[in-house]
C-alpha cells in the first residue's frame, strides 16, 4: 500500500499471493434461532485460527471474512476483494446435544466446487469436526505441513464443552469494541474459568478486556485493570505458550513497563505463532512505534492491513499514530479519518488529528478536534496523558505534547 492509496485501500483489487490463499466466509446459522449466531460464528472463528497457523497458506483475518455475513455475494466477488483464489463456506445447525455442519471449497477464479461435506455429530465431537474439515482442505491444496506445526489450535484446551460455548459467547461481546460490551464479555470469560479453570483462552481473552478498557479510557482505576491484564497473561502462558494472542497481551504489559526489548520479542513471537495473524502483526507495529521504529512499523502494519483488507478502525489508529511520528503528517490525518468513521469519539484519534493539524499549520480545525477531546473527557490534561504514553525516545513524546499544548489542551 502507497501512502496516496492510504484511503482507497480497501476498494483495489488485491493481487494473489504467491501461495494458496483463503478467505473463509461466516457459516450459515440454520438453527432458526439468532441467540445461536455466536455458535456458528465462533465455529467459523475456530476454523479460521487453526488454519492461519499453517504457514504455507494465505488466510484473510476474521473481520475482513465477516464483512459478508449475511449478504448474498458471489465468491467470485469475495476472491476479486480480498484477494485469494479460494474460498471456503458452510452452514452450522445446532439442536440440543447435537450438531450438523456443512462445508464446501470453492475456487474463486473458476467457481468450482473442489469439495463438499456433511458432518452430523454429537456437540461433544465439535472439535474433531474442525480437524475433519481443516485436513480436507490441507489435503485439497495439496499443502506439505512444516514438522511439527500446530495447526489444532483447539486441541487439548477444553474437555468442557459449556466452557468453550461461554468462551464463543464471549468473543462475540468482545469484538463490537462498546464499554457496555466489553464488560458482558468479561463475564461470560469468568463464566468459562470458573467452569474449567485450566482452559487458557479465556484467561487470555478477560485479559485483553481489561487493556481494551485501558486503551478506551472506560477503566475507572487504569492501574488495577493493568495490572488484572498482566496477572492474567501471565496465567494463559503459564496453561499454554502456543496462543498468539496471549504472546500479544504479554507484549503490551511489557511495553507498558517500558520493557522495550522483550516487548518487541514477545510481539514477534506472537506472529511466528501465528503467521497469518493481522492481529499479532498491528500489536507488533504498535510496539515498534513507541520503541522509535515507526518506519519498520509501518511496513508491518501494511502486511497486516493485506491480511485484513477490510480491518478494524484501530488499525488505522495504529497506521495514524506510526506516519505521526515518522513526522508524514499529511498521511497520518488520512489514516485517523478512516479510524473516525469506525470507532468515533475516540480520544486517541481525536488527540492524533489535533497533532497533525498543528503540525500542518491549520489551527481552526485544530481547535475544532480540541472541543471535542474536552467534550469527551472534560478532566483532560497533558500531565495525565504524558504519563499513558510509553515512548522510548523522549523526543517522540515532546514533540507530539508539544503539538497538543500548542493547540489549547490544558496541561
């Protein structure tokens, strides 16, 4: 992605990679009952993960698949915008104890159906399903696994199926990024540990809720969920070491302690992990950004973008902050514009924008951005803020206060 292209990214058609590439499309809920979305989401959720850990493979991250859900589309237009040649869809009815799942690979350039399957098993059997249907699709692709690669990402994390099912619940909350969300997906978290207290994802998962309460400014004592995000690190790789998103947890404690080695380690241990990860690769760009490596961040937040051409706003939070620090203004305004129009009101973007205006010598739109930071948290003071932002170089965090002061944000 050019910098001209920062705003229109998401409408090119992407080239294929070099490798088999995938896009698995949301299952059908053919239950009849909308309060069972959060199976069959978090079914596909479960095939997409274990599949993004096969590194010869291309798969596009879970918010770019599920832009489609519930729209009829052709694959033909879903391989043109994301960019793979194939595709992957299926149905999901649950009843009861019992459950059936349909999947079927399509070629995307073509429309071939290169294979189809009906599974109709006991809901205890749910996990021997997703192993069924991701080796039909190795097998398909003719992919060789690299020894040793752990593909079965659900293998062995929970026997307790009413865990895993509060687990999907949770995700389902956690992932509409709302204050009100995020505290009901923390209760459907604690509702699976209490349940299985040795099942990790759920550790990991309650974990990040707390630092999404940080990171929003929804936490009313940012240190407490701070340190309850770090404890409950630590106890995911205490149960397991294999889990990206644990690895990605860890790094943002580290740099929050301004721990800035490890931090970048532990960052890229999380997309070795996961080597299709858009996720572990924003969180690894960034910590490069607050370690004084916004050029190196930048390529990496691209690769990530290229895995998730449809992705969150934060992602292009991340892509505002990283060209404001390497000093492209112009380009970091475009980047936190796309952020506002998917999580508006957000002080960091707002905060970013006011920067920028300041450094491109426009102070009415910079005042305009000061009203509505103060009209979000009106207590809003740079001594505050100074502390919250974990910046190696000492110049990167003078600079950029230096540009809020200016604009009229008290201190």
């Amino acid at each position: 992605m050019t910098d001209e292209s920062l705003e229109s990214s998401m409408n090119e058609e992407l080239e294929l990679p070099d490798k088999p590439s995938i896009a698995v499309l949301p299952f059908d809920n053919m239950s009849g009952d909308p309060n069972q979305e959060y199976f069959s989401d978090g079914i596909t959720e479960q095939i997409i993960t274990g599949i993004s850990r096969i590194r010869d493979l291309f798969v596009i991250a879970r918010n770019s698949s599920f832009s489609y859900k519930g729209k009829a589309v052709k694959v033909q237009q879903v391989g043109r915008e994301l960019g793979v040649r194939y595709v992957l869809e299926g149905s999901v009815q649950k009843s009861g104890e019992r459950v059936r799942i349909t999947a079927q690979l399509i070629d995307a350039q073509t429309g071939h159906h290169m294979w189809a399957e009906n599974y109709e098993r006991d809901l205890k059997d749910i996990f021997a399903i997703q192993d069924e249907i991701t080796i039909k699709l190795i097998d398909a692709l003719n992919l060789k696994l690299i020894e040793g690669e752990q593909w079965r990402n659900w293998e062995g994390q929970t026997q307790n199926i009413k865990a895993f099912l509060y687990t999907l619940q949770g995700f389902e909350y956690l992932y509409r990024i709302t204050k009100e969300d995020n505290f009901h997906a923390r209760k459907f978290f604690e509702n699976a540990i209490e349940l299985y207290p040795n099942y990790p994802t759920p550790y990991a998962a309650l974990g990040w809720s707390y630092l999404t309460d940080i990171f929003f400014g929804w936490s009313e004592s940012p240190l407490e969920s701070f340190e309850k995000a770090e404890k409950l690190a630590q106890k995911t790789l205490s149960l397991s070491d294999s889990l990206d998103f644990a690895h990605s947890l860890m790094s943002q404690i580290y740099l929050y302690k301004r721990q800035y080695d490890i931090a970048i380690e532990t960052a890229k241990q999380a997309t070795i992990l996961n080597p299709n990860g858009a996720n572990a690769y924003t969180w690894l760009g960034f910590t490069l950004i607050f370690a004084g490596r916004s050029t190196e961040a930048i390529s990496i937040i691209n690769k990530a973008i290229r895995l998730n051409p449809f992705p969150p706003g934060h992602f292009y939070l991340f892509f505002g902050l990283a060209y404001r620090v390497a000093g492209k203004y112009v380009e970091a305004l475009k980047a936190y514009k796309i952020a506002l129009n998917d999580i508006p009101n957000a002080l960091l973007v707002l905060l970013g924008m006011t920067s920028c205006y300041i450094n491109l010598d426009r102070p009415i739109e910079a005042q305009e951005t000061v009203a509505e930071v103060l009209k979000l948290s009106p207590d809003f003071s740079l001594e505050w803020y100074t502390v919250t932002m974990p910046f190696k170089n000492q110049s990167d965090l003078d600079n950029y206060i230096k540009s809020l002061r200016k604009a009229g944000l008290p201190d």
